[in-house]
C-alpha cells in the first residue's frame, strides 16, 4: 500500500526545520571530529583546545544551518511539491547538508570552498531519490532515510575517488616516464649556519645533519637572496633573484608565468610534492601550490574551523573573540612531527614507478621557540618554554627585561637550539623511511635553510627581516649525491640558494633552462678555482609600524670576501632614517661590527680599492635596475593579521 501523502510546509517552517536539521547534524559531525582531535592532537599547539570545544561546536552548527537554509531554499526554487512521500524538501536540505558536511570532516575530500556545491547536489540527489521512491510507490519512514544515508556515504565516497585529496599524484596525460635518482629538498626555517654541529657549533646537538654531512658536499660558505621565507624559497625553487620572479616580500606570490623547479621535472616524468609547515609558504601567501602535484599547506590546530569558512564574517567574529580570549584557533605552523607524518603518507601513496621531488619545509627554529621540553633540556636543564617565549607578543618594556637579563637571554638561546635539536630528530625519521623503502641510495638530497636569526648581533633580537647582515643570510648547505658520490667533500667557495635550481637539474642529466640567474654547482666540485659567483640580496621594509610606513629597502652584494650594504630611506617611528652605505671586510671582521663605508669613500678615487669601487658600482646598477616600486596585491585581514603574529 502507498504511504499517505502528506501536506507540504509552508516555506518558513520548512526554511526553519531544515536550518534545524543541518545545524544539529553538523554539530554531530564536528563533535567527533573535535573527540578525535582532543585525543590524538599534538599537546603543543592543542594547549587551548578545551577552552575551543564549545566554539568549535558552535561553528559547526552555524555552518550546518546556513547550508540548511540555502539548501531548502534550491529546493523550493527547483523542486517545490504541494504533497510528497515521507521526505519533505527541509528533510532533503538537511541530509544533504550532513552528507557534505559528513565528507568534509570524515573524508578530507571536499575543500572548505567545495562545500556549497557539495551540498546542493546532495540535496538535488535527494529529491531525485524522493521522486524515484514515489514513482515505486515504495515510500514509507524509515526505508527513505536508510536510503538518504546510503546517498550520503555514496556521494562522499565518489567524492574522495574523483579528488581524492588535492591531487591523487597520477601522471598527468602525455607525461613521459623516467627513471633516474629522486630528490628530496629539505628547507629548515630561520636556521643559521654556526648553529649546526657540521659546521663547528661547538653546543650543537644536530647528530642527524653531521651524518648527512659525512655523505654530502659540504659548502662552507653559502648565502640565501633573501631575509624572509617566501622570497627565499621561491628564489631557491626558481634559480631567480627575487625581482625577477616576484616575490619581492612575503605574501606577495610568484608571477605566473615564472617555471619552477618542481615544473621542470614534472615535464620530465617526476611526481613532485611540497610538505610545507608555515603560514608564509601556503598557497595563498606564496602561490606554489599550482606548481606541484601535490601541496600539503592544511596545517590548521582545528580542521572544523576551515581556511576558506573563516573568511565569512560570522567565523571571523569567533575568530576574534577567542584571539581576545588567548585561545589559538588558528595556528600559523605545525611542527615537525606532522610534517613528517604528512611526508610519509605522501611517500606510501606516491606512484612507486615514477621518481620522485618532494620538498618538506621544517618551521620550528622560526619565533616563538617551543621546543618539547626534552630537546630544550638538551641546551639547558631549565630551559621552559612559556609567556615570555614569544618575541613578537613582547611590548618594549618586557623586551628591554629580557635582553638585559643574561639568564633569560641564555634561556632563549636554548629554546632556539633545541628547537633545531628537535627538527634535527624528526629530519631522522624522514631519512630513516627513505632508507626502510629501500629509496635512500639513490636519493639526490638537498638540505638548506631559507635564512639566518638575529641573536642579538647589532641589537637586534630573536628576528629577522630588518638588516642584511651575515647572521641572516649565511645558511648551511648541504647536497647528497645518489649513492653517496662526492660524501664528505668541502668547498670553500661562496655560494648561494640562487644556484639550487640549476644544480638540482645539472645532476639529474637535464639542461637548465635559459635566463637563469643561478649557476650549476657541480663544477665546484673538482677542487680547482672556479669563477667567483657574487651574493645580491634584497629585503624589503614595507609595512607599518607606530602608524607609519616603512617604505624602505635593503641591498646588499657579497664578493671577493666583502659586503656592501644598501639601506633606502625609511621611516622607523617617527623618525626619518636617511639613506646609508656600510662595507665591512668579512675576512677580518665575520661579525660585521666595523662599518668602513665612511671612511672609503672619503677617500680620492685613486686610493679607493679598485675591487671594491667596482663591487659599489655593481650595487648602485642594481639598485637603479630594481628600483621599480613594490606594488604587491591587496592583503585580506586574515593574512595581514597572520604575518603580523609571527614577526612579519
């Protein structure tokens, strides 16, 4: 016998139930989502997570009723029937928003930008599956819902097959096989040079890295292009100087038409893939994503408070008030322990007949230091990090306290270290995988650091981004050869991150592309003297600070074992800082304490150093050929606001 048919609501009790519905169901999802992430959530950035579980809820039912709304309001607009069968069109909204939201948190399939879509084709299968189910006159309660369901799981299901994440790693169609060795590239944010054990830091503890060092290519004199993370791993990626790809400063992304490395193999036969673990290399920030096969940046502390879903207003008011509250909803990294935990599941997933790039980005040495305790207690027994960790949260005062007081200064100082002790223990774990998959040997691996850190050298504390001077632009690097070719080799020869690209692609048998900065450093190798490769580098001082902009910029060239530095007229405060040169000799003064600019230009022309008149003139050529104005695009609030939390 049919089932009854029922009058159909009226379209604000109908708007009303199925606004019920969605919310009550996506309060259900996210409710075992934030269960599963209290418990198996990293203690560090979860400190807050129990004061979030009321919000977290919250944003879920919100999310869940305004999906409702729109979702019955389609309904009525494409299906409105004056009588149905058992399932009315709030009953179809609210399942289908359950099944979107369901794939959402269960599957990790559909994007926070995917959800809307999402839903209204739920709902649309929905009501086709209603109509159907009247058609065979087999509609009663219970057998629609168990059938409703059974659509959810299999619209969630075709989802993650057809996305299966943001690229299934598959060769794309005319993609030529290749064989030949891998590629790993590790970047450890803010990592400086005399902070590693290979290159003499005498308190280091970085047992990982000095046996990587005993297999690879050792240059001891390697310099990054930039001061800050994007400019410096883009220029790494591309063989560019900054203002020739771009990405001039941080949140300014590479301009589109510029190759890439990861493009270069991709066009070879290789899967690529970029683990990245800070804000300033998201998609968003930097635009590399595109440029890979696969780019894991999804580093949120609460996947139920998604990227995308914080742009709508009403989440970026909980966003506030709990930012107000100290609560830490939005992380702007994640530590290395999940970064290698993405790497990994990257590495069991990839195609095993194809090779492979794969870029794992470490953030964890960058500002605040929070090491776990353990790899604090490495440096100092002590060593805790707390309140007074974070640099950037410090007011003027409480930065004074803190530099003036020489246990507090150690204090940091071990945080740093163990910070890098830490990545030093989870880069272990990477290497260690790669050696059980037996893909080790013939693995090309590349392991660097994007810039420096002040500590303290000129007055300038735990940041960097504001000078050029060594102790941020001197990085270590180190290149493993496939089977250990070359291990334990040392060149003294200055280098520089611009030489990455065209290196990588030099060992691998293919022709780097014209219109390369950056030069192979293969031929570095032989021992023999090979041409000088001079260091520019540029920082950028835009911004705001006391209500004023900055507008400033830095140059600076590096060659012939001396620095010229450039600095723009800028405002600081609200002071006007004129333009200035300083030249330091880095031979007899590593540390850059004595500023020689003033007295060689002083000098007549024909007692001036022909080297270093040449090396300024360079500079000033330079300067006059990137002098174009920054015009970076618009930064939302979000991204203005994230940059800020961590020193930028």
């Amino acid at each position: 016998m049919d089932a009854p048919q029922i009058e159909a609501e009226q379209l604000a009790p109908s708007l009303w139930r199925a606004a019920r519905l969605g919310a009550a169901f996506s309060a259900a999802v996210g409710g075992l989502e934030i269960a599963r992430l209290l418990l198996e959530g990293a203690p560090r950035y979860n400190t807050h997570a129990l004061g979030v579980v009321l919000a977290g809820l919250a944003a879920y039912a919100l999310l869940g009723l305004l999906l409702g709304l729109l979702c019955d309001t389609a309904a009525w607009i494409l299906w409105r029937r004056p009588t149905f069968l058992a399932a009315s069109a709030s009953t179809c909204a609210g399942v289908g928003t359950f099944a979107a939201v369901a794939s959402f948190v269960l599957l990790s399939s559909v994007g926070a930008a995917f959800l809307v879509p999402a839903a209204l084709c739920c709902t649309l299968g929905a009501l086709v599956l209603r109509e159907l189910l009247a058609w065979m006159g087999r509609a009663t309660r219970p057998l629609p819902w168990l059938l409703l369901g059974a659509l959810a799981l299999l619209v969630g299901g075709t989802t993650f097959l057809v996305r299966g994440g943001r690229s299934s790693g598959a060769p794309a169609q005319g993609t030529p096989t290749r064989t030949g060795p891998n590629v790993l590239l590790v970047t450890i944010d803010t990592l400086r040079r005399d902070h590693v054990g290979c290159y003499g830091a005498p308190d280091a503890k970085t047992p990982a890295i000095d046996a990587l060092a005993l297999e690879s290519v050792r240059f001891e004199d390697a310099t990054s292009q930039a001061n800050t993370t994007g400019p410096s791993h883009t220029t790494m990626l591309t063989g560019l100087y900054p203002d020739d790809h771009g990405a001039r400063r941080n949140a300014i992304p590479i301009a589109h038409g510029v190759p890439t490395l990861p493009e270069f193999l991709a066009a070879e036969g290789y899967q690529t893939a970029g683990v990245v673990s800070g804000f300033t290399l998201k998609h968003e920030a930097v635009g590399l994503a595109p440029r890979f096969e696969y780019y894991d940046d999804d580093f949120m502390a609460w996947r139920w408070l998604p990227e995308a879903a914080a742009r709508l207003r009403v989440f970026r008011v909980a966003i506030q008030v709990a930012g107000g509250r100290g609560v830490r909803v939005m992380r702007m990294d994640r530590p290395a322990v999940e970064t290698v935990d993405s790497a990994l599941r990257w590495l069991e997933q990839r195609d095993a007949g194809r090779p492979f790039f794969l870029w794992t980005h470490f953030f964890d040495p960058h500002c605040p230091y929070e090491p776990p305790d353990e790899f604090a207690a490495l440096h100092d027994e002590g060593a805790r990090a707390g309140a007074g960790s974070n640099w950037y949260r410090l007011g003027t005062p409480e930065r004074r306290k803190l530099v003036d007081d020489p246990r507090e200064v150690a204090r940091m100082h071990a945080l740093y270290r163990g910070e890098i002790s830490y990545v030093d223990a989870q880069l272990a774990r990477l290497l260690g995988a790669l050696r059980e998959r037996g893909l080790y040997e013939d693995t090309l691996v590349v392991l660097t650091a994007d810039h420096g850190e002040g500590l303290g050298e000129h007055g300038y504390w735990f940041d960097h981004g504001t000078y050029l001077y060594d102790g941020e632009l001197s990085v270590p690097l180190l290149v493993r050869f496939p089977r250990g070719e070359h291990g334990g080799t040392r060149v003294g020869q200055q280098v520089r991150l611009l030489d990455l690209t065209p290196t990588v692609l030099d060992v691998l048998g293919l022709e780097p592309p014209q219109g390369l900065a950056g030069a192979s450093l293969v031929d570095t190798l032989s021992g023999s003297e090979a041409a000088p490769r001079p260091s520019f580098a540029v920082g950028e001082l835009s911004g705001e600070l006391s209500g004023y902009d900055l507008d400033g910029r830095l140059l600076s060239l590096r060659s012939q074992g001396h620095k010229w530095i450039w600095t723009s007229d800028h405002w600081f405060d609200s002071v006007r800082v004129p333009e200035r040169f300083e030249l330091y000799d880095l031979g007899q003064d590593p540390k850059e304490t004595r500023d020689m600019a003033q007295e060689f230009v002083s000098r007549p022309p024909e007692d001036q150093a022909a080297p270093l008149r040449e090396m300024k003139a360079h500079l000033e050529l330079w300067r006059a050929a990137t002098a174009v104005p920054l015009r970076s695009p618009p930064i939302s609030a979000e991204v203005r606001r994230a940059l800020q939390s961590i020193g930028y």
